[in-house]
C-alpha cells in the first residue's frame, strides 16, 4: 500500500495505517468475531462472556457483572436484556441488598455454557491458528500488559 504524504503542518508524513496498533486489533477482532459467528451463532462474544463470567461467579448485581466482563453499565444491561429473552438469564431482586438487581445464569443458560464451552475454545484455536504455541503465549501476555 502506498505510504500517505499530505502536506499540512503537523501531519505525520510517515503515517501508515496498516502499522497503527488500534487498525491491528480491529482486524484481529474482526477476524475473532467472524469465527465466533459461524461456530456459536446464538450469542455474541460479550453475551458468552457475561454468561461465562455467570457460570464462575454464581448471582451477580448487572453493574457488577458488566465490569467483570470491561462493559459500560448501559451495554451491560442490553447484553443481560437480550439474554433474559433467549431464557439464558434471570434477574431478581438482590436478597443481599433489595436496591439491587442480581443476574443469573437458568437451567437453559447454564446448559448452554457447558456445551459451548468446547466451541470457544476452538474458536481460540482458530483465530490463532497461524501462530506458533510459544507466539501464541506471547500474544496473550502481550495483551494483558495492554
């Protein structure tokens, strides 16, 4: 691809978008969440994830669990939303504090989980396909440090 050259003061001149980290990861996510499409098309990744993050934790406040996953309170609650319409989740009244609202995996959810858990985890192994298992560990240590 050719390199940008425009010349207005200020404008890095040896901009190249292909080498920009956020144009990286929004190309590695993309191809993610494409594989994750076609082998777990029921949900999306956030909505595994909250569901996930149900199975470990057990009856979660939403704000909580939406924090727990890196989601603002307002995706959290549209995640959770659409979860409790395909029965994968419940909220109830929080026995601990009655302000809040607690989320919980169902039977249904909680079966789903345990099914897909394996479909995940190929999912992994799909989009990382390319690299080495020692890449592989890099790649996720690299990111955490992120």
């Amino acid at each position: 691809m050719k390199d940008l050259h425009i010349e207005e003061p200020g404008f890095d001149t040896d901009f190249q978008l292909e080498e920009h980290i956020g144009f990286r990861l929004r190309l590695a996510a993309q191809r993610h969440v494409e594989i994750f499409a076609r082998r777990l098309p029921e949900v999306t990744p956030p909505q595994f994830a909250v569901m996930v993050k149900l199975s470990e934790q057990g009856p979660v406040s939403q704000n909580y669990l939406g924090r727990l996953v890196g989601l603002d309170a307002a995706t959290a609650k549209g995640v959770v939303d659409r979860l409790e319409g395909k029965g994968f989740v419940s909220r109830a009244r929080s026995p601990r504090d009655q302000r809040k609202i607690d989320v919980s995996l169902t039977e249904e959810g909680a079966s789903f989980v345990s099914r897909a858990i394996p479909d995940a985890q190929a999912v992994a192994r799909e989009t990382m396909t390319r690299l080495t298992d020692r890449e592989r560990e890099r790649l996720l240590a690299l990111l955490a440090k992120l």
